[in-house]
C-alpha cells in the first residue's frame, strides 16, 4: 500500500523542539515544526521499548515508540494478562506528562516563606547537604528518635526503593495512601475470607458493584472483562451508587443508595437469602465459621427489606428480587469488593458484611467468584535494617483500633497539628504523593505541612504538596526509568517490568539514584547522632568497633546496585525470564506456548485448565481456616464482631444542604494529572453534579458558578444540573483546583474538594471518612 | 471613454448626498483593508467559524455580490440583448455594475478560501467534475470574462454586435454559474433544509429582484430623483416587473416554507421553523427584502419611483439578510445531535455570529463596489450614448 | 485490494474516550477546540431521580464513516478529497483550498479545519500510520479497553468484521442519504 501524505510528522518535530528548548508545544514551535522533514513510515524505523504505564495504579503493559530519543507514541503491549492490550485515555497521554512544560527539571530549595512558592535552584549535592544538615540538627535536638521523621508514600512501583530508604532510616512512620483508599476492604475481605482476591469478571454471571465505578475508575483487568459482557453477552450487573454513573449506565439495574448506607442494603440482603434459605447451604456448613450466630444475629436485629428500605431509599421489592438474583446465580455471583473504600465510619463492617453476604453463595475461590489466584515469586534483595534504640512508637498507633503498618494519615496529621503527639514530628519525607489535594481539609494539611522543619517532597510536578515543601527533589517520569520488576498474581499471573525508553531530561533522576545520593550524604553524619544518643550503638562500637557497626547503620547498602542488576537477580529462577522482560516487558513461564492471538482484539495468556481460578482446596487464609463470620479478638478493641446496623450511622441531612461525595474520572486520576495538555483538552474541568429539578428551583443553570462551603472550607465550581444524582446529594470529581500557580493549567481549574471535606476517621484502621461531610451551595 | 486626470478623478460636487457616499465608501474601504489586513496576520482565528459552522458571513456577502451581478447582467438584458427599446438605456451602467460587484465579490471570497492559489491550480489540474463549486466557480470566471467583453465593446470600442454577442454569452454562462450556486447548497444531501430544486431557481428570481432594486439605486443617485421623462418611463415599467417578480419570489417563499413544515419531516421542519422565527428572517428577509418594496409598488401602482428608490434601498438590506440566512440556515441543524463530552449541554441549533474582521471583510466589500462604481462613473459615460444602438 | 470498514460493538463502550487521545496521539491531532477524528457521542440519561432509564443512556463512538458513496468527494471542487486505496476516503492536504465545502457535506460532522496545515483533516483509518507501516489494526481499535472496534476487510468474507456483520444485525447512521458508510453498530 501506499505511503499516504503523513500529518504525523508534523508532530514529530514538535515533540524533539519541546525538549531543545526545554519548554513546552508552543504554537509557534508547532508551525516551525512544519519544516521537519518526514522520517517516512513509522513503526519499522522506531525503537520499540516495553514499559509500562504508570499514569494511575494499574500499570498496563505499554510499548514506547522512540525515535531521535524522543517518544513518539505510546501503544497498548498485548503480552500483559493484566492489562489485556489496551490503554486508557490516561495511558494515551503520558508522552504529555513526559513533556510538560511545567514539569519539576531541577532540585530546589524553599527561597522565601514557606507556601510563598519561591524557590532557587540548587545542585543535586546542594540539596542533599541542606537535608542532612536539617536531619542531623533535628536528630540531634531529639535524640535520635528516628521516629520524629516521617515518611509517606503514594503507590508507585519504586514505592518501595524508597521505602528502603525509610527502613534502614528507622522511623516508626510510614504513612501511605492505604487509610485514604482501600484499608476498610482489603482488610475487611481478608479478616473474612481469607484475602482480597480478584473478582473473576470474565466468568461471573452475576455482579453487585456497589460504589464501584469501574467503568470510570478504571482497574485492570476488570473494567475489560467486565462491560466486554454486560450488555447483551451473559453477565448481569446491579449497580448500586448515589449517582449514575457511566457504570450505572451498563447495568442491568441501578439502585440509587443514601449515602452511607451500604450496609443496611446488605444486611438485608443476607436476610432475605437467611430468611428464604437461598444461600448455599453445603458451603456455609463447610466451610463458615460462626454462621448460626450470624444467621440469629441477622434474623433477630430485624434486618428486612422493608427496614433497609427506609434507611437507604432502596424498595424492598428490589431488594428482595437482588438478593434472590443473586444466590440463584451463585457460585458465580460476586459482591464486588470495591476499592476506594474509605468512606464513613461503618466502612469495615460494610466490607465484612459484603463477604460474608457473596460467600453464602459459594462462590469463593471458584471460576466466576472472588479469585485468590496464583503468584509467581521473586528473589528478594534483602538487606539487614539497623535497629534504633530510641525510636519511638508510632504517635497514632492508638487513634484506631488497628493502625497497620501503613498508618492512618488523618489520625497522624490530626495529631501533630493540634499538639496532642506525645514528641515532637519535625520532619516529613514525602514520595509521589500529593496529601495537600488528597487528604481531606486542605487547610489542615497545609497548617501541618508549615509546621514541620523539613518538608522533602519527590514528585515529577509541581503539586500543591510541592509548593508547600522545603527540598523539591524531581524525579524523572516513568518513561525515563527502569523501575522494580513486579510480579502479579492471580487468575492468570504474571511478571511485569518498565524498561527506560529514554534518558531522564533535564536534572532528574529516578528514585534509586535519588536514594543512593541521600543515603550517601547522610549516612555518615547521622551514624554520628546515634553514637552520640544510642547507647545500644556505643555498646556495639566497643564491643566490635565503629567500621564493623558503621556497617550495620550504613544507609546505602538497598541502593547500591543499579535498578537493571537488581532485575536480573529478582527472576533469576525464571529461565530466560530477564531478557524477555527487558525484550517485552512481560514474563510468566511458557508464556511463548501459551500466549496466542485469538481475534482482531482478542488473546488468550493461559489455556483455560491452567488458569488459577481454585487453589486453596477449601482452606481459607483466617484463623479458622474457614469464613469467619464474627470476630471476637476485635470486640475487645471496640470493634463489633459482627457487622450490624447502629443509629449513629444514620446522618440527618439539613434541608437545603447536601450530603457530598468524591470520586473518579475516566479521563483523570485522582490529583495526578490535572496538569495534562491531552486530558484537559478532552475535559476542561470537573463540575458539581446537582439534581436538575433542585437546581431550577434555586435558579442555577448549566455552567454557573458556585461556592460550595462546609465546615473545612470552601471552593467554587460549575454547576452541572443533572438527573442522575438526588436532591439532598452533590458531587464532583476528585482531583481540580489546585493551589499551585506552578501548574499553570491546573492552578485554579475547577473544584477542590480536599478543602471542603471533613476529616473524620473510622473505627477500625483510622481511614478517612470521604462522603461524611455536609455542604451548603451559593451561586456567585 | 471619458479623459481623464487625477485631479478631476478625485473631484465631485460637495454635495451632502455626496460627502455621506464618499465618507461611507472610505470608511468601508479603509475597514475591507483592515480586515484583510487582521486575516493575513491571525489567519481562520480571525473568523467565527467554526466545525459545525464552516461558512459565515464571508460566504454570504460573496453570494450577495454575486447574485447582484447576475441580477444587474439580467437586467441589462432586457434591453441590451432583448431588444426592448427602454430598457437599452441600462446597458452600461448595469453591465458595469456587474463587473464591479463580482469582482468585490472576488475578492470578499479570496479571503475566505483558505488557498486561492492552490485553488487556480487544482481547478484546472484535478477539477472536481462532480462539485457544484467547481463549476459555479469556473462559469463566474467565464462569466466575468464575457461581460469584460461586453462592456468594453459596449462602452470602449463600440460595437454593437459584438457587444451583443459577448452580452448573450454572459448572461447564458452567468444563468448557469449561478444556477449552480443554488445547486452548492441545492446539492447539500447533508442538509434537508437546503437540499433540493429551490435553491437554483430561487437565485435566478432573487438575482432579478436584486438588479432591480440595484437599478433604482444607481438611477436615484445617478439622478438625484430629478428623472428625465425617458428614464421616468423605463424605471415605472422596472418597477412593474419587480412588482411581479416580488410576487412570484414572496409565493415562493411561502410554498417553501409550508413544504417545509408540512408533515414535519426531521430535521427540515425543525430548521426551517427556527429559522423564520428569527428577526433575520421576518424582518430582515421578508419585511425589509420583499413586503415594504412590494406594498410601495402595489400601493403606488408602479408610479412612485422616488418611493421605490428608498424602498430599494431597504430591499438590498433585505437581500442581505437573505444571503445571510441563505448560509446560516442551511448550517442551522447540528449534524449530530448527541453531546461530545459529558460536561456540556446538548448540541441544538449551532449558532454563529460573525467576527469583526468578517464584518470588516465582508461589509468592506461594499466600499469596493462604492469606489470600482466611482471610478467606472468616472473613467466611462455610464449614460447611454444618443444614437448609438440604432 | 481491501475494503476496510469497521464494525462496533457499540454496547460495550463505556465512554472512556481512549481512542480520543490514541487518535490525537497517533495522528499529531492538535489540542485545540474542534480538532478530533474521532468522538464519542453521549446521549444523556431520561428520566426522573432515581428513575433513569438506563437504556436511555447510550455512548455512540463515531468517526468519518469512511462512506463508498461520500457526499464529501463528491462535492470537492479539486479532488483534493479522493478514494485512496482500499476504499479509504483521504484528503491531499496539497490539493485542498480549503474551501470548506465538504465539511457543510459532510452528514456525519466527521471534519474539521487542522489550524497548523489550514487544510481539512478527519480520520484516515490509520493508513498512513499504521497501515503502510504493515500493521493491521487502527489506533483506537487497539487501545479499546472493552474492545468495542473491529476493524477489517469487508470484502475478505473470512476476515472478522465480515464474519460479524454476516452473523449480527447492525445498524448504521444517515443509512438513507445514500453515502453507504462503512461504520456498523452491532446491536
Ligand atoms: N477528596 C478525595 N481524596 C482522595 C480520594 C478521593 O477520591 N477524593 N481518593 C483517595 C485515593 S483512593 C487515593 S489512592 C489517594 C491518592 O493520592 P496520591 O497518592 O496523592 O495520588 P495522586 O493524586 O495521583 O498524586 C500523586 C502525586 O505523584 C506525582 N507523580 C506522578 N508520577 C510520578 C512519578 O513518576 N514519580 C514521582 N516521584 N511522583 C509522581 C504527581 O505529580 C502527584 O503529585 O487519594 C485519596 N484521597
Ligand atoms: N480513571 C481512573 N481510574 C482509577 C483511578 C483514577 O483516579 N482514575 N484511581 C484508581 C484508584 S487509586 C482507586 S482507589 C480506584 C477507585 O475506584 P472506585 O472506588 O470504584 O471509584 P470512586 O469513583 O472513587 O468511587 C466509587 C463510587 O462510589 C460512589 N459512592 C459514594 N458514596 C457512596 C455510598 O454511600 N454508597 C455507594 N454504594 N456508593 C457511593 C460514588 O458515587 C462513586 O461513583 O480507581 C482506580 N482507577
Ligand atoms: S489504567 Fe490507564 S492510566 Fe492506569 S495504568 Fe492502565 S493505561 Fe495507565
Ligand atoms: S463520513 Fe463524512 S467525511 Fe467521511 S466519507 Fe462520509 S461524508 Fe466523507
Ligand atoms: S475544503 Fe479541501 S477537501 Fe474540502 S472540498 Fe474544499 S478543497 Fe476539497
Ligand atoms: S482509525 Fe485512526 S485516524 Fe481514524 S479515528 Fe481511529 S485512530 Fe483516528
Ligand atoms: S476506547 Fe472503546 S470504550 Fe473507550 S470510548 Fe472509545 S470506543 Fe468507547
Ligand atoms: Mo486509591
């Protein structure tokens, strides 16, 4: 076929001058590019590296197409059973992310007020001498209480290059986005069944997705298999959310819940299939734990429809009809975990109820239930940690019943700032997160940010936590670094690695070589502090000397290999597993036997009998090995052993005002690319969704402006006037307004609801309450 | 051909009536400059067009030049190529005319086309035999190269049969080109609202009415409403015809919309609905165009030239808002009637509302027409020269 | 010689508007207001709080439908619009004066005015991307997350687009103005 006139090369040449002149597509950059002459066809003459995404958590499977180092294009890799040869509009726009003019290029130190947004540029070993100079005093000041320095992570598949750093540091905090997001399920499944598995969407035949929004909050493989089936082609879909949404839309039914009350609608739910005695029943007498106790729980607690009914808006007639839907489809009936999960203060018990309520029907640890598939281990690199005498405990470890290992942020933040921390934390380092646009109340976290002494952030961008930072640290994007071989498991598992397509731009670096120079300008200085402060240290020193303990506490050790080494080793036990994954991206064993193109757009990764649909044999990871329908160890703690209903769940909503809720967009994620040329190109900015016929009374019309306040504070947005949410609701979607004037597409675009939101905490792990919040609107 | 100097070139009589034309012509000129002065700097971003409105105000002044061409050739051949003995006395003013407004037209329309060089090329390269563009585009050429003819042996080196000859071939090729502008939306199977027979016929009528109205204009001024008996006698027997033509054009016009709203065919009622209830449309198109010099010919029986001079001048109004609605009604309904992204209201009638430098370009275009027709007042006796046709 | 089409299961869409910016990315789409090849049309839900009518909700994508009998050629004064090989509907940006015809033609809005060639522009199926560099998918069909798009020869009665619209009903947009797309919407 003939080569036709290309417009591509048009865009050749605007990429490659972006990055001579180190700014952005101007316009008039884009018509001087016009001359670029053409490098004729595509796809033969390009570098083809295997990477992968890492616009959002998924980390679908991609293939940079590079050429005069500079990524052109960046295509779905097939080879990926988790990513199933596809990328989402995010995935699309990561060259724009690559390429952002406004993107972080150099270290920088705070040159002014902190929150003044001056900064001056500095040297890579400017800006590891201003840390340790800051450590060693704080250090010093607290005698080596390593735990006044915190340490909070975003997910990122370096995340835990640099929570090495954090480990061989010795503090007690590590705080993550787990309290923000998916703490009260992971756990409430796992305390239940034994793990948070994988729905097997490709073979379900029947799904409750409640506060799942997967065909807009995008999870992989899920949001493929799934609404490749619902309309038309064998698995039906219940939706359940406050809104409808473009899930809602594929559904079979759509069940518009109150806000909140999630867990009324299960009970009743499981009171109807205990009740009819739907459930099933060789199962539950297998392999349930407690289930009599349940079943008298529920049965005698009056949990019917027609009592759900009035708490969640819900009919009891649909209620009826789901719940026996539900168990006439099992085991091949599912209620979705969910996944950001933090939402009020009954969240645990609602995930507890879900498993328990999908359970019954059998359908764990089968083709078409709830998965716990298989994994494929990699070789640890392990390295020893030091242990710190003077460390202290976690300042939050009693704010909830269970604070893991991951903290609870708004406990945490909460504490420092009101002055209840039993010592002082004085400094924070922080990793690919933005806690200023995805904690709740802005303005505390700012507050708490300003109060800190060190304030260290690492990001590609300048967020809104950035601004509020004292050492900016840029790491370069993901298609500029080769990042921690990753294994999936699963149903069909696999192994997965992000292979560099070009060198880092500008003065960044990737999380590896930024820890190996801290690590290797503090390491020393701060081994001074504990011989000073740590009498275990002095012990040691005499016993064995200080080179042969310096050795035990010295910080570079993780990072003293280069990220490619460290791959190798990771699947050395996997023949040929490095190459290929260097190669393609992707591993699992006989992946070349097994993999085949089986349509245009269709792949098989496994032949059906090696799938890990079953592996336990009926032995369920909790205690009992079997489900657990109440958990007695909890009730010491304050914890119901089994989920049940209490009045104060029920949140009263003042007429006039609305209960507000949070969540995601297609074409965003979360705070992290609200900066995006491509994403805003196809949405401008978020808008507040408000009943159609409340909006006309209060004279409000598409596109007009409104203040939205709550006891946090306030933010102003476009109003867009819909059916698809209640009267007493309103929403907009996570992640616009930012403060920072440094992202000048994102500075001041739309809502910011971090700074509405209220920051209460739920029982059980302290994660944040997200919908819990009353809001008053006013058109300006 | 009149001789001539600089000098004399620029002067005139200091007449109100005069300094207001020559003010307006130099204020129109000054503002065709400046937009295509704004249009060579910004390009397209100048204009207000958009995706779903690729034609604007540009499109339409051009199609108002033109049809005033046609009209004036029309017109002029009743006498010139016709043989009625009244109207011979048109000929060269009117062909003149002609000339004049197709090239501003020419020229409005070179600033709409985005390439006019490539266009010369391609047009002969790779015509497009099956574009009603094309052939509109290369029989106005034509057009405009017979009536070049025409006048120069008419008002030049006078010859009468050449004249005429060359005057039969404009006014066939200029029937046909613009024909074939009705047919450039007449062809439209996109648009229903457009699409079929009328548009074709339509412009041939309106093109007379708009030589009409164009014919009173340069008479009133050209007299300044003192009418010698033999000018009096031919513009009474004008204004019978476009009394009639009115007529037919305002049966038409009903015919239409009543086809139109009949059975409330998809997209074609909606459109057609919308678009006469717009002030465009009833005052602009119909009032003005056509009820106001209508009711003054009727009422007046055709005698009250003066009357009609004035009504004229509300009609080319009128005719301008038929040209505008010509274009944005056929661009009215969204070709698709599904929203693009969620945050936005539902496509509905795709609106449009010209930029300065389109007003600039386009209204500009009058002043060229103002300032060719001077010059050509000038340069050549407009008049009819005593004996020369007999 | 092919004649490629594309077929769409339109059902499973889920309006995540991937193929919007794989198209953009593809095919240096400026990021400006009404550049796009290709779009998602959204027809917004019926019905009253909490009485939506889902079926009602529906997300349409659409691209130029590649027509065998294109009003858009016809109507080009230099054939600047042409049949290129396979049955695809091209611009020669050489060619085009851009007189902006054919986007008034054109009965599907499936064109617009690239501001940095000041020539028309709409989809090209990929043929000169992807398909003269031998691969056989297009842009958006590959990135499809519910792999809505088939994308093949529909003269090849083995290919899978032919296979389906032989074996499913379809439908297909503006059918009756004669412009015979080649875009078909599985039902
Ligand atoms: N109001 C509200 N709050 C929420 C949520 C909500 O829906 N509403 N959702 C919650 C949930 S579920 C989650 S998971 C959290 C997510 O919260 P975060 O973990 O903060 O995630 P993002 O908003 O994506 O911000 C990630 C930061 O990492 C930066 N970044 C991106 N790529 C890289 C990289 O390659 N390297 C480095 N070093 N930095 C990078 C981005 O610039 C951005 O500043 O938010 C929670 N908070
Ligand atoms: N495109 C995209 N995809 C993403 C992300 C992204 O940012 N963008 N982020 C990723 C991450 S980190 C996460 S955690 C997941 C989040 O994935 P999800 O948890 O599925 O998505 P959310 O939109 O945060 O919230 C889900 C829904 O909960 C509804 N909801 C609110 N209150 C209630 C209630 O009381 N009851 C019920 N039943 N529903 C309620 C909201 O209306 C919303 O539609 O998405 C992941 N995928
Ligand atoms: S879901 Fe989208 S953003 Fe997330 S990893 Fe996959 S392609 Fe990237
Ligand atoms: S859809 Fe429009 S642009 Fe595409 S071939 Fe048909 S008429 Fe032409
Ligand atoms: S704008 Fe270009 S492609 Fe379209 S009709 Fe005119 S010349 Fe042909
Ligand atoms: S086929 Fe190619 S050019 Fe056409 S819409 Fe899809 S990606 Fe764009
Ligand atoms: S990529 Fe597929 S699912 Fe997403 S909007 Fe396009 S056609 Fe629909
Ligand atoms: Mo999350």
């Amino acid at each position: 076929m003939k080569v036709e006139i290309s417009r591509r090369r048009f865009l050749q040449g605007s990429v490659a001058m972006s990055i001579a002149g180190g700014v952005g597509l101007s316009s008039s950059s884009m018509m001087a590019s016009v001359a670029a002459p053409a490098k004729g066809k595509l796809s033969n003459e390009d570098k083809k590296v295997a990477t992968l995404c890492e616009m959002c958590v998924n980390k679908c499977a991609a293939i940079a197409h590079v050429r005069n180092g500079v990524v052109q294009k960046l295509d779905p890799n097939p080879l990926f059973p988790k990513s199933r040869n596809m990328l989402c509009a995010r995935g699309n726009s990561g060259i724009r992310a690559l390429y952002d003019p406004d993107r972080l290029k150099y270290p920088l130190i705070r040159d002014g007020e902190k929150g003044s947004g001056k900064f001056k540029r500095v040297s890579w070993d400017e800006a590891y001498a201003y840390i340790n100079e800051k450590l060693t005093k704080i250090l010093d000041e607290e005698k080596d209480n390593r735990s006044t320095v915190a340490f909070c992570a975003g997910e990122g598949m370096a995340e835990h290059t640099f929570k090495n750093f954090f480990t061989m540091f010795g503090s007690s905090h590590f705080l993550n986005h787990a309290s923000l997001c998916l703490a009260t399920t992971v756990s409430g499944y796992s305390l239940t069944i034994g793990g948070y598995g994988q729905s097997d969407l490709d073979n379900a035949k029947y799904v409750i997705m409640a506060g799942a929004n997967r065909a807009e909050a995008i999870v992989t493989p899920d949001t493929m298999d799934f609404f490749k089936r619902t309309n038309g082609r064998g698995a039906k879909l219940i939706t359940v959310d406050p809104r409808f949404t473009n899930t809602a839309a594929k559904s079979d039914k759509w069940l518009a819940i109150n806000v909140g009350t999630d867990l009324a609608f299960v009970l009743a739910l499981t009171y109807v299939a205990i009740k009819e005695e739907r459930y099933n029943k060789a199962f539950v007498e297998n392999y349930f734990n407690g289930f009599e106790a349940y079943k008298e729980h529920i049965l005698s607690s009056g949990y019917t429809p027609e009592w759900a009914e009035k708490l969640t808006g819900i009919h009891a007639a649909d209620i009826y009809e789901v719940a026996r839907d539900f168990m006439a489809h099992a085991p091949q009936a599912i209620y979705y975990q969910g996944r950001r999960t933090t939402w009020s203060k009954n969240d645990f018990q609602l995930r507890r109820a879900q498993a328990i309520f999908s359970a019954m029907g059998g359908g764990v640890d089968v083709k078409g239930g709830i998965c716990f598939g298989r994994g494929l281990p990699l070789i640890d690199h392990d390295v020893a940690a030091p242990i710190y005498a003077n460390a202290k405990s976690r300042i939050e470890k009693d704010e909830a019943a269970v604070v893991g290992g991951s903290g609870s942020w708004v406990a945490f933040r909460n504490m420092v700032l009101e002055n209840r921390s039993p010592y002082p934390i004085r400094a924070l380092f922080n990793y690919k997160h933005n806690p200023m646009q995805n904690m709740p109340n802005s303005a505390k976290t700012e507050a708490f940010l300003k109060k800190l002494d060190l304030v260290v952030t690492i990001d590609t961008m300048p967020s809104d936590t950035v601004m509020l930072s004292d050492v900016i640290l840029p790491e370069c994007t993901y298609l500029e670094r080769t990042d921690p071989v990753v294994s999936y498991g699963g149903i069909e598992p696999s192994i997965a690695q992000r292979n560099k397509a070009i060198d880092p731009m500008f003065e960044t670096k990737n999380t590896m070589d930024i820890m190996l120079g801290l690590s290797q300008k503090v390491s020393k200085s701060l081994f001074e502090i504990s011989k000073k402060h740590d009498e275990d240290v002095q012990m040691a020193i005499e016993e064995d000397g200080e080179e042969a303990v310096y050795k035990d506490f010295d910080l570079t050790k993780p990072f003293l290999h280069s990220q490619e080494e460290l791959n190798a080793h990771a699947v050395e036990k996997y023949e040929g597993a490095a190459q290929m994954l260097k190669d393609k991206g992707v591993f699992y064993p006989n992946m070349n036997e097994y993999f085949k193109k089986v349509g245009v757009n269709d792949y098989e990764y496994y032949p059906e009998n090696k799938r890990a649909y079953s592996v336990l044999n009926n032995k369920f990871k909790t205690p009992s090995g079997k489900i657990e329908c109440a958990i007695p160890s909890l009730a010491k703690r304050g914890i119901d052993a089994m989920p049940m209903w209490k009045k104060e769940y029920e949140m009263e909503i003042p007429a006039g005002k609305f209960r507000f809720i949070t969540g995601r967009h297609a074409q965003f994620t979360q705070s992290g690319t609200n900066n995006n040329k491509l994403l805003l190109n196809l949405v401008p900015q978020n808008y507040a969704w408000i009943n159609a016929r409340v909006a006309k009374k209060l004279g409000i019309k598409f596109g007009d402006k409104l203040e939205v306040s709550s006891k946090a504070g306030k933010t102003t947005i476009k109003a867009y006037p819909t059916e698809k949410i209640g009267p007493d609701t309103l929403f907009f979607v996570h992640g616009f307004g930012s403060y920072s004037k440094a992202l000048s597409l994102a500075y001041n675009n739309g809502g910011n609801d971090a700074a509405i939101l209220e920051d209460g905490i739920e029982p059980m792990h302290g994660s944040t309450c997200l919908h819990d919040t009353i809001v008053e609107i006013r058109k300006v | 051909m009149n001789t001539f100097s600089l000098k004399k070139l620029f002067f005139f009589e200091k007449t109100p009536l005069n300094l207001l034309m020559a003010v307006l012509t130099v204020g129109l000129l000054a503002a065709f400059f400046a937009g295509v002065a704004n249009y060579i700097l910004h390009g397209h971003h100048a204009y207000n067009v958009t995706r779903q409105h690729p034609w604007g105000l540009l499109i339409s002044m051009y199609v108002f030049f033109v049809v005033s061409s046609t009209g004036l050739c029309i017109i002029s051949s009743i006498g010139h190529v016709f043989g009625i003995k009244e109207f011979q006395q048109i000929g060269k003013r009117a062909i003149a005319g002609a000339i004049i407004t197709i090239s501003s037209g020419f020229a409005v329309i070179a600033f709409e086309i985005g390439h006019p060089v490539t266009m010369m090329i391609y047009n002969v390269l790779t015509p497009g035999l099956t574009s009603a563009i094309w052939w509109m585009g290369t029989l106005y050429g034509l057009y405009l190269t017979f009536i070049c003819l025409e006048f120069f042996f008419l008002a030049v080196k006078e010859h009468h049969t050449l004249s005429k000859i060359f005057g039969i071939c404009g006014l066939l090729v200029g029937l046909a080109a613009h024909s074939n502008l009705g047919a450039v939306f007449g062809f439209l199977v996109s648009r229903p609202s457009a699409n079929g027979v009328f548009y074709p016929v339509y412009f041939i009528l309106s093109a007379m009415i708009t030589g009409c109205y164009l014919i009173f204009l340069m008479y009133g001024f050209r007299y300044k409403m003192n009418f010698p008996d033999k000018v009096q006698v031919m513009l009474v027997k004008l204004s019978k015809i476009l009394g009639m033509l009115l007529a037919v054009l305002i049966f038409f016009e009903i015919w239409k919309i009543l086809t139109a709203l009949y059975g409330d065919m998809p997209e074609r009622a909606a459109t057609i609905l919308h678009a006469v209830q717009h002030p465009n449309f009833w005052l602009g198109e119909l009032t003005l165009g056509m009820l106001i010099p209508f009711t003054v010919i009727l009422l007046s029986n055709a005698q009250a030239i003066k009357a009609t001079v004035y009504a004229s001048i509300l009609g080319m109004v009128g005719i301008f808002f038929m040209r505008y609605g010509l274009v944005h009604d056929t661009l009215l309904y969204p070709m698709t009637t599904l929203k693009r992204a969620e945050y936005e209201l539902a496509p509905t009638f795709v609106e449009y509302f010209p930029s300065i430098t389109e007003f600039a370009i386009g209204l500009g275009g009058i002043g060229l027409s103002l300032f060719l027709y001077y010059i050509a007042d000038k340069v050549f006796n407009l008049d009819e020269t005593e004996g020369a046709h007999h | 010689m092919a004649r490629y089409g594309m077929a769409l299961n339109y059902k499973s869409c889920i309006n995540c508007r991937a193929c919007e910016s794989a198209c953009k990315e593809e095919n240096g789409v400026l990021l400006l207001k009404d550049h796009y090849r290709i779009w998602v049309g959204v027809k917004e839900a019926e019905g009253e709080f909490p009485n939506i009518s889902i079926a009602s909700q529906t997300y349409h994508p659409s691209q130029c439908q590649h027509c065998s009998n294109a009003p858009c050629q016809m109507v080009c004064p230099t054939n600047a619009t042409y049949y290129g090989t396979d049955g695809m509907v091209m611009v020669d940006p050489v060619k085009c004066i851009l007189c902006t015809y054919c986007i008034n033609a054109c009965p599907y809005d499936a064109r617009y005015v690239d501001q940095r060639t000041m020539t028309v522009d709409k989809c090209t199926f990929c043929s000169d991307t992807r398909l003269a560099a031998g691969e056989t998918t297009t842009a958006c069909q590959a990135t499809c997350p519910t792999k809505v798009r088939v994308f093949g020869d529909l003269d090849d009665p083995k290919s899978e687009i032919s296979q389906l619209l032989a074996n499913k009903e379809y439908r297909q947009v503006k059918e009756h103005l004669g412009t015979k797309p080649k875009l078909f919407y599985i039902v």
